[in-house]
C-alpha cells in the first residue's frame, strides 16, 4: 500500500508540474516584441523619459518607457507586449512622461506617431495624434532693436520678431496641440539664451527678465539690457549670432532648447538695427522621425 500512494503522489507531483509548465509556457506565448527604431531623439534628462503607447481595441496601452543617451542611443528597443493586444493595434504614439511617473495615462507631449500598416507603422511630427504638422511651410522674420531703454541706445542688443515696422507679426506658424509651446533663442558664445515661450505669434510672450524699464512691442522677442546669464554681459551686439524658434515640450524637460527647431537664422555680421531679416526653415534637419513593428 505504501509504494501505491507512493507512486500515485509522485504521479500528481508530476502532474502538477507538468500543469505549471504548461502554464508558463502560455504566459510566455502570450506575449510578443514591439520593436521601434528612431533617429533624431536626444537626451531628455534625469526627470523625464520617452514612453511608447499603442492603440489597440479603442484602448490606450503602454509598450513601456525608455531614455536616450547623449549619443542618441536608446536604452531599449524591443519590448515585450501582450500578443493579443499588440495584434489589434492601430496606432503607435511617443510621448515625452515625468520621471518618477505616478499617472498611468500618457501626458499631451505626443511627440511621433503613426498608423500601422500590416506590421509597421511610420512614425512622424506630422501625423494627427503628435503635431499634425511638419513645420515646412513655417517661416520668420526679425529685427534687432531695443525699445526698452530708449531710442539710439544698444539698438544691436535686442531681438524682435516683427515682419515690417511698425509693428507686424514676423512668424508664422501654426497652432500647436495642448503640451507644446514655441520659444525664442539667441545663440551667444555658444550659450542657448531664451528670449520668452509662447503660443500666439502675435502677443508679447511669457519673458522680459533681460529687457529695460520702458515699453516692448506686444510681439515675441527680447532686449537683453541687464540681469545676463553668468557668463556673458549685457548689453551685447548680437551681430555674427544665431536665432532660433524652437518647439518645447509643456512642461519643459530642460532649460534648454528642445530637439525641434523649425526656424533658424544666422545674424548678418553686418546686420544693422531696424532692418527686417528673414529666417530659415530647419524643420525637416530637426525633426526625428521612428518605425514601430510588430
């Protein structure tokens, strides 16, 4: 009787594991590789990190997150998801997540997105559920001036992004979707300096740190008279530097500008003030762009 209930208890002991591999063997069947590759992504720093979703049965799912080194390297590639889900996805969305994250639904920052088609989906700004829109048809003009302390006074010190004078809105570029702003720049030795963020071409936007104690035009731009970053003075003549507009994330991952720069332009050398100057469009050079497969 003993060596029956022997061999019945280890048939069930062998069962049973059988039972549990088999099982083991579903959830690992049950699960398949996303994989994505990008080019143009930067480093988003310690607070913030890229995070892939898909869209798959009228639900938003996340594929998981990762982060991208100064090289441009992504930490992850491929990423295990649930087989079923990943099979009915339609849709590939990144989005730019606070690091540590305590929401589990994805913010507004889309950055890229795409439609799957059979297994792979091509990932762009342009597409409706990033930025829906290239920035190719966006253009720009400036002038240097200085109104904030008076006529003939530092008159190369300040930036304005007016299109004639008086007054007129030198940019344009289209809206953008809730979790982006546009922000000002100048480039000088080799310091990115904000000139303000803002949403509407045609208001004043959210900085005058550096201008002086008079009046501004109700339009982008800034006069860089006092309180200068460590390690540059003002006032300056801002011949010879560079302008930018970028594109930035809402919130914003970096004091810094952000990967996408549609408008640039390099500031005469001989540039004279009050005189209207054209920027250049950069948004293809600066635009990343993915491929999701399943």
């Amino acid at each position: 009787m003993k060596t029956t209930k022997t061999l019945l208890l280890s048939g069930l002991v062998t069962l049973s594991l059988l039972v549990s591999c088999n099982n083991d063997d579903d959830k690992v069947d049950s699960k398949t590789n996303l994989t994505l590759n990008f080019t143009g992504l930067e480093d988003l720093g310690p607070n913030y990190k890229y995070e892939g979703w898909v869209i798959s049965n009228g639900k938003v799912v996340t594929t998981g997150t990762f982060s991208v080194n100064s090289n441009g390297v992504p930490s992850a590639t491929s990423f295990p998801i649930d087989a079923a889900v990943l099979s009915n996805a339609t849709k590939f969305i990144l989005t730019i997540e606070p690091f540590p994250d305590t929401d589990p639904n994805p913010t507004k920052t889309h950055l890229l997105a795409g439609t799957f088609s059979a297994n792979n989906a091509s990932l762009t700004i342009a597409a409706p559920e990033a930025l829906t829109n290239d920035f190719s048809n966006a253009t720009g003009k400036y002038v240097l001036a200085t109104p904030s302390d008076g006529e003939n006074n530092n008159e190369k010190s300040g930036i304005w992004f007016l299109g004639s004078l008086p007054p007129t809105a030198g940019l344009v570029l289209p809206t953008l979707p809730e979790g982006w702003q546009y922000e000002g720049w100048i480039v000088i030795n080799g310091i990115a300096v904000s000139t303000g963020s803002f949403t509407n071409v045609a208001a004043a936007d959210s900085f005058a740190g550096f201008s002086g104690p008079m009046g501004t035009p109700n339009f982008p731009g800034e006069d860089f008279i006092k309180n200068a970053p460590t390690g540059l003075i003002f006032p300056i003549d801002l011949s010879g530097k560079t302008a930018v507009i970028s594109i930035e994330p809402f919130p914003d991952n970096s004091p810094k500008p952000f990967l996408l720069k549609p408008l640039i332009a390099s500031i005469p050398t001989s540039a004279m003030d009050h005189v209207v100057y054209n920027m250049t469009n950069n948004a293809v050079a600066t635009s990343p762009t993915g491929i999701a497969k399943k």
